[in-house]
C-alpha cells in the first residue's frame, strides 16, 4: 500500500459497492461502472479506474471524522 492518500474516500454502510467514476464529473465522463465487495478484515476497497476509496462504517479502516 502506498502513503499517497485517496484522491476520494466514499463512507458506506455496505459491503458490496459501485463505482462509475462520477460525482465530480459527469456520468459520461466517468469509467465503467464496476463493483466491488469490501472485505471485511481490510474494511475498505480502492476502485481500480479513479482510485476512489469506499470505506466499511465501523470497519477497520473506519477513521472518525474531524469536526
């Protein structure tokens, strides 16, 4: 893993997840939708088009949020 930070981290309360590369740009603009299934023991899962980080709400990797 690298120490470069997410361009993006998405929290959800799912495992499994989408992702088409929009919210910043347009759907059009975007990537493939893909899907991915976040694993339990890591607790998040990086897109592998735009690098977008979906994290597991009280996962692992579930930082709290700076007010």
């Amino acid at each position: 893993m690298s120490d470069i930070p997410p361009p993006e981290v998405i929290r959800t309360k799912h495992h499994r997840v989408a992702c088409d590369g929009s919210g910043q740009v347009p759907p059009a603009l975007g990537h493939p939708r893909v899907y991915y299934v976040i694993d339990e023991a890591l607790g998040f899962v990086d897109c592998g088009y735009c690098d977008r980080r979906f994290v597991l709400e009280g996962g692992p990797a579930d930082e709290p949020q700076a007010s």
